[in-house]
C-alpha cells in the first residue's frame, strides 16, 4: 500500500510538472488583429452626406468640442474630421491631426491651405504616442482604432497630453481586420491603459458603429 501511494505521488508530481513546462514553452498568444490601413485616394472620405450620416455635430456634441477647446484628431486620414473640428473650436480653438502617414499629413497640409484653415497643426505620430505637444480637451479616434497596432501602449502615452475631464471617443465596430474592432475589445483595451468608459451610445443604427467615451482614471 506504501510503494502504491508513493507511485501515486511521484505520477501526480510529474503531471504537476509537464503541465508548468507545457505552458512555459507555449507560444505567446499573437497580437489582436488588425486592419491594413487605406492607402487610396484619401477625398474618398468625403463623400457628401458622411457628416450627417454618422452624426459627427452630435458626436462632438457628447465630448464637448465647442469654441476655444483644442482636440486632437487621431488617425486623421484625409483630415475630414480634423476640418469639422476646427470650423467647431474656432479662431481661439485648436486642432491637432495626427497620424503615423507621411502623406496623409502632406494631404491635410495642401487641404488647410486650400481652405484657409489655421487652426489646425499637423503631426506626424507615432504608432505608439502621438506627440501630441499640449493638452487637448477632447480627442477623436473614429473609423481608426481598428488599425492601431498597439493600442495600449499608444494611450497610456497620450494620457499626459490630456487636459482635466478631457474626453476620448472611440467607434467602429468589427473584428479587427474588417474595418472595425468590437465592443468590449475597445473596453478591456482602454481599461488596461488606465481609462474607465463614461458613455456609450448607439446611434447609428447600421449594425456596425457603437459610440464609446472614455476618461482617464
């Protein structure tokens, strides 16, 4: 009865230990997907009727963008967002459009030329901080998120950018590589980078876009 418990023993230890090894040498669990970023012509994001489609016065509305507020428009593409932003803060407002594209930046450039714009800068981010260089009140992440590769890193870096009560805003929904990113995804993320989400809305009724507002803890 002793050397069969001691055998007993010995198999339950050996069990005990392949398991810790089987999971030491386990691969480490890939990065979420993401998409590939647009790289055609960027005017396509200026279909006529996008504003109001997506509801972006309402939008701006929820985080407080109005006169005098500076905001950062991040992932800003063709600068769509980063236009409606400025015609909201004004003279005395500011809006900062980043992104990680070199061109993009050259074809916001040429656009707050065209339109006379001056109250908005251009930055040429990185994927992991945005550098942005003063505090914003509010800060834009739409039709983006899904393409941002490290997304926690990226926004424990731009919380020291981010002025008292600044608020983010965050939609699209999907499953990384279409485009999207869901849901609770975006939460878990944001959780992790030190935010707590505040507001969530839906009112897009298209089956693919949530609107998320998140603050710093």
């Amino acid at each position: 009865m002793l050397l069969r418990s001691r055998k007993l023993t010995f198999f339950l230890v050996f069990i005990a230990l392949y398991c810790v090894v089987s999971v030491a040498q386990a691969p480490a669990p890939a990065h979420r997907p993401t998409s590939t970023p647009y790289s055609g012509d960027p005017s396509i994001f200026d279909s006529p009727g996008r504003a109001e489609r997506l509801q972006i016065n309402r939008v701006m509305d929820i985080l407080g963008i109005v006169p005098g507020k500076s905001v950062a428009d991040i992932g800003a593409g063709s600068g769509f967002f980063s236009v409606l932003a400025a015609r909201r803060v004004g003279d005395k407002g500011t809006v900062y459009a980043v992104d990680i594209n070199p061109e993009a930046i050259q074809y916001i450039d040429a656009r707050l030329k065209k339109e006379d714009l001056h109250n908005v800068k251009t930055i040429l981010g990185k994927e992991d901080d945005p550098l942005l260089p003063a505090p914003v009140d509010a800060v834009l992440l739409l039709k983006t998120y899904h393409e941002v590769a490290q997304p926690i890193v990226l926004f424990r870096n731009l919380r020291k950018s981010l002025a008292k009560e600044a608020k983010v805003g965050v939609d699209r929904n999907g499953n990384g590589t279409d485009h999207g990113v869901g849901r609770d995804v975006v939460v878990r993320e944001m959780k992790e980078a030190g935010y707590r989400l505040v507001r969530q809305e839906d009112f897009v009724k298209d089956g693919m876009d949530y609107f998320l507002v998140f603050a710093a803890e």
